[in-house]
C-alpha cells in the first residue's frame, strides 16, 4: 500500500480548508514508518516556499484497494493557525 499525506489549511472562522497543501508532497510506501500528528498537535511544514507551524484540528483517511496490487491510503491532516502566544520556543525554532 502506498500512503500519501496531505496537510490542508482551514481557517479558524472557515468552515471548509483551501483546497492546496503543503511541498514538497509526503509519500511513503508500505512498511515505512509513517509519522501521522494527531488532533491537536503541532506540526511545521512548508506552505509557498515559507516554513509555518499549525495545529492539527482533523484527520480523514480515504482507502482505495486495488485487486491488483495498487492500494492506496490518502490522509488528509486539516490544520489551522496557532495564537502567536501559544506557540513554544521548540515551535518557533523549527
């Protein structure tokens, strides 16, 4: 199976995220570790060339099984801005 992950930006005050992510794309294929952030943890990554830090307000896992060998996990990771005063040293730094 092959898992791609992909971190989409909401608003606060949106009720649904842009429909763009994050670069470079996240792919892993089967038996790589796949470090997947749960709801309410932080996460930085590159968003417009500019590295960002987010929290994590939802997770979607969509499955495709191919009878032939193509299995597919898309994981859409939903994040949103954090309060500039909450967010740590550690945080700032990455």
């Amino acid at each position: 199976m092959t898992y791609k992950i992909i971190f989409q930006y909401k608003p606060e005050n949106d009720s649904t995220p842009h429909e763009t992510s994050q670069d470079p794309e996240l792919i892993f294929k089967n038996g790589e570790f796949i470090p997947v952030p749960n709801i309410g943890d932080s996460v930085s990554y590159s968003f417009d060339n500019t590295r960002k830090v987010f929290k994590v307000v939802n997770r979607h896992f969509s499955y495709r099984l191919d009878p032939n060998g193509g299995d597919f996990c898309l994981i859409n990771i939903i994040v949103t801005d954090i309060p500039p005063d909450k967010i740590s040293v550690w945080e700032k730094a990455s």
